[in-house]
C-alpha cells in the first residue's frame, strides 16, 4: 500500500456507503481501489469495519436481525 501524498482521502460517508453496500457502481470500484493503494484509509475502513461487526454481535444478543458487513464485501 501506498498514500502518495497528493490523492483525496476517502471522507467519513464514502467508508459508511461502502460498508452498508450503498456504494455500487463506479463509486463502489474507486472506494476499493483507494483502499488498496492509501494505508491511512484502509486502516480507517479496518477500523469502521470491526466497529460495524461489534454492533452486530450487540443487535444480535439483543434479538435483532442486523445486516451482515459481510454481506458487502
């Protein structure tokens, strides 16, 4: 991975749409490339993503049906 120093950055919503698998298309194919190329953004996704599994695991002893992160990748 790499961040050239010069890119945009991935914002809050851009991660968020991805995760929740609103992102699709050409947004969707310009999230994961930025994700491979920018070690910054991916940690921040890494970090949003197992944030997003933790709120299922507390929605599901909650009895809850989340939807699954995983379902979106």
């Amino acid at each position: 991975m790499k961040n050239s120093g010069h890119e945009i950055c991935l914002r809050s919503f851009d991660l968020a749409s991805y995760l929740t698998g609103a992102a699709q298309g050409a947004p969707k194919a310009m999230i994961e490339q930025h994700l491979c190329e920018c070690e910054r953004c991916f940690t921040s996704f890494i970090s949003a993503f197992n944030e997003h599994l933790d709120h299922d695991e507390i929605m599901l002893k909650r009895g809850s049906n989340p939807v699954s992160a995983f379902q979106f990748v």
